[in-house]
C-alpha cells in the first residue's frame, strides 16, 4: 500500500479505558465510558479492563491490531510520563507506526482529583477520549531523527537549580553559559538558613556550589545578563545575550563606599524588612564577594566614586551584546513568592 493510500484509509480506532487498580474506577465508571465511547465515529473496539500495563492489558491492545486491523490506538490512564512508551512499544512490535498513539490522563487529571465527582469525573473521562479521538484523526506516521548538536547549553538562571544543571552538563564534557540577572549567583537558597529536611545550613551548600561552578573550566559564568533574542531550534540555538556592567571594580574599603550613598531601598534580601543602598553586596557571603550597582535606583551622584580607594566605579558604562550559539537551553529562573490579598488565607489577619 502507498503512502497516499494509508492516509486515505478509513479510521480504525481502538480505545482502551484502564482501571488502574481501583485508582480510575472507584471514581470514574469506566465500563459505561468505554460504552459510550464504542458509538463513536471511527471506533471499533472500545474496552475497559483492570491493568492496561500489565502483560494481558498489551496483549489486548496487541490482538486488537492484528484481529481488527486498527491504525490507530487510545489508552486512557494514568501519566503518559508513565507508561506513554510501554503502550508506544506494543504498536511498534505489531506493526503500527508508535506515532498513531495518544495517551490519556484519567487518573492524575481526572480520578484523583475528582474523588468525591464520580458523576462528572465520568464525564470528563468521556470527554477527554473524545478530545483524544479527534486528535488521532490528524496523526500521520513519524519516524525519529537524529540531529547533530551543538556541544554547548545555556542555562539560564543562578539559583541552586541553574548551578546543579550547570555542573551536570560540565561533567558531562559540555561547555556551559550560565546567564544570571543579578549581579549575584545562589538565587533564594541565600536567603534561607538550615535547610529542611536535611539541616544542613543553606550557606555551605551554595557556597560549595559555587566553588565547584567557578572553578569548572567548562562553565563561563554571565552576571547582569539576560537573553534578549533567541532562534532556531533543538541542536542548534542563536541566543542574544544582554550584560549591562557591573560598575564597580577591586574597591578596598567597600563598607566606607556603601555608606557613602544617600540612596536607600527596601533590601530584597530580606523581603523588604531593612534596607540597602543603590551600591551593595547581597550578603555577606555573596558570590561574587564585590559591590554592584542597582542601576534602577542610582541617581549617578558620585558619591561613592568619591569614597572609593583602590580598584574603581565606572558610572557611564554601557551595556554590551554577545550571540552565541547553543545546542540546548536549561530555564532554571526560579519563583516569585505569592503575596496573598488581604485576607486571603488569613493574610494579613
Ligand atoms: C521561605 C522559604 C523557605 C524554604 N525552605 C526550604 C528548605 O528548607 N529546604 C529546601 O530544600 N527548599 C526550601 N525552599 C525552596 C528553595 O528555596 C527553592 O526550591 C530554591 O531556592 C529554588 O531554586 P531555583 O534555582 O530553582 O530558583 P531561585 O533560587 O529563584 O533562582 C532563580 C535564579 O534565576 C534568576 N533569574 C530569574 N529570571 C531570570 C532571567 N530572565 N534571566 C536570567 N536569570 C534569571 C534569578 O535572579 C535567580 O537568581 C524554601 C523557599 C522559601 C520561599
Ligand atoms: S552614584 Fe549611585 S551608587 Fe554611587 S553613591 Fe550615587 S546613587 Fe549611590
């Protein structure tokens, strides 16, 4: 048969409606979902059954391709993350392009979370197949390809997350470009003091961290800096990254420079409780251990240019642009805390 002729073939569906144990159907009725669904335009075999991963739920699904010539196969369970692939690979052990498979989610997004709706938790189960049945209609066998990438990712973010995924991909021999916005690495673990659950205090992982990122040939760590522009696509990524200077350089008697400055704003740090100058250090153990500037609140007064011994503050450097090229990005950019409304959650009571 032509390729033209296999797309033009009349749909065969079959849907598979799982139990998972009495994880679905103590909630959802899935005898009646199964039912239901096997009026449905295209569908020639709709069954229920209690474990769809289980060797005699494949071999179901197995039987089903040879005996009733289906082109296209529905099982609506648990994760995909799951056991997407296990149902994948009974299609492509039985001749059928892995590709003609939609996995549905009827225990995490419908049965757990509906427990006490077993009416509507029906309903949703009815409805999502049925989303899932016009979805297979357009699928078209695939076959996979492989592409050459380039050995060089950007992570983008300098939290504790960005700094693991960083040294994970240095060890494994690729070049790193690790892109924070602040002027600072360690994101919000710096924020915090022993961590849960093991107690260990927060200052000595980051800073172990740290140590291991700065002295990891492979990684070239980018302060101030945010992806402006970005193309192309996996293997092969063109991102433009934006670094606005620091400002500040080997000063000698950094707290005679902060106390210089007339600026005053609500520190981050601490969520606002005290405050910092225009020209700071995140904390005492920050990395990297050097003022910055907070461009968004200096005047550009002088003040501290004048107090500084030693290295120097420049206040009219401009931002610089850099492209470079990446065979993957990592989004490692962290949480904003949630500030509830009044009264929501007892805030503010
Ligand atoms: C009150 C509190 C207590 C906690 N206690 C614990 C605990 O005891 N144990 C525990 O394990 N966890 C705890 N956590 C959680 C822990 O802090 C977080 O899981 C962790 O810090 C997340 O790290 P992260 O790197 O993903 O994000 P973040 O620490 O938020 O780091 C993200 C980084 O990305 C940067 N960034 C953001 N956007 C961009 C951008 N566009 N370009 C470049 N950089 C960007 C940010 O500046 C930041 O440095 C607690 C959290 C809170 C709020
Ligand atoms: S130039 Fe900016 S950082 Fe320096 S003292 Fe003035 S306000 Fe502060």
């Amino acid at each position: 048969m032509t390729k033209e002729e296999k797309d033009k073939e009349p749909l065969r569906i079959g849907v598979y409606v799982c139990h998972c144990g009495g994880n679905i159907s103590d909630v959802v009725d899935v005898e009646r979902v199964a039912e239901v669904i096997s009026h449905d335009e295209g569908v020639v075999v709709s069954r229920d059954y209690i474990f769809m991963c289980s060797d005699p739920g494949q071999n179901l699904i197995a039987e089903d391709i040879k005996e009733h010539g289906l082109n296209r196969v529905i099982v609506a369970s648990c994760s995909p993350d799951l056991h997407e692939a296990t149902f994948q690979n009974v299609l492509d052990k039985n001749g059928l392009n892995k590709y003609l498979y939609m996995h549905i989610n009827i225990r995490e997004q419908d049965s757990w979370v509906h427990s006490h709706e077993h009416e509507k938790a029906t309903e949703k189960a009815i409805r999502l197949i049925r989303g899932a049945i016009a979805g297979v209609r357009h699928e078209k066998p695939l076959e996979p390809i492989m592409k050459d990438a380039t050995k060089r990712a950007l992570v983008v973010g300098g939290g504790i997350s960005g700094l693991t995924a960083a040294l994970d991909l240095a060890d494994r021999g690729i070049a790193v470009d690790l892109v924070e916005k602040q002027p600072f690495l360690g994101g919000r673990i710096t924020q915090l003091t022993k961590l849960f659950p093991t107690d260990v205090s927060a200052k000595e992982v980051i800073q172990e961290m740290v140590n291991r990122v700065v002295n990891n040939s492979r990684i070239t760590i980018r302060l101030n800096t945010e992806v402006v522009e970005g193309s192309g696509a996996i293997g092969s990524f063109k991102v433009k990254l934006r670094t606005i200077p620091r400002g500040v350089q080997g000063i000698d008697n950094p707290d005679e420079v902060i106390d210089s400055c007339p600026v005053e704003v609500p520190n981050e740090h601490d969520y606002g409780l005290t405050t910092r100058k225009a020209i700071f250090i995140k904390c005492p153990d920050a990395y990297p251990n050097e003022l910055a500037i907070d461009w968004e609140n200096c005047t550009r007064c002088g003040k501290c240019v004048e107090a500084a011994k030693g290295g120097k503050i420049t206040l009219d450097d401009t931002p610089s642009e850099e492209e470079i090229v990446v065979g993957s990005i990592i989004m490692a950019t962290g949480f904003k805390p949630y500030e509830p409304a009044e009264g929501e959650f007892g805030y503010g009571e």
